[in-house]
C-alpha cells in the first residue's frame, strides 16, 4: 500500500487538512481522507437538501454584499 501525500507530509511535521464539499469523498472504503490530521465536509452542494430555496437574483446578491467588497474593472 503507497504512502499518501497526506501520510508523506506528516512524516515531515506537516500538519493536514482535507476539506470537502463532495459527500463522494467520504464513501465507506473510498479512504480519501487517510493520513490526515483532520478533515471536513462542508454540506450543501450536489443537490444536498441541508441548503434550499430559491436561488437570490443578482441584485438581492449585490445589495446584501458590504461596498467595497466588490472591485469593478474601470
């Protein structure tokens, strides 16, 4: 069984994270998250249900966003 470049940085003194937002990486016998220190899955994406509702339009994104958070091409 090979090494993991997570596994390969540990023996440096690395410390790892494997952050998500596919649930496919945490299928059982999948091991993608092996030799990490930590890992996470941020839900919501792929059609996930923990997040729904209609989707906002543009100018509901763009009056909600703080000014100056936005950098336009002059």
């Amino acid at each position: 069984q090979r090494d993991t470049i997570a596994e390969i940085l540990q023996s440096h003194n690395y410390r790892t994270a494997f952050i998500t937002d596919t649930y496919h990486q945490f299928k059982p016998s999948k091991n993608f998250h092996r030799g990490f220190d930590e890992w996470q899955w941020i839900r919501g994406q792929e059609l996930d249900p923990y997040r729904s509702g209609p989707i906002p339009s543009q100018e509901k994104v763009l009056t909600t966003i703080v000014k100056g958070c936005i950098r336009h091409n002059q």
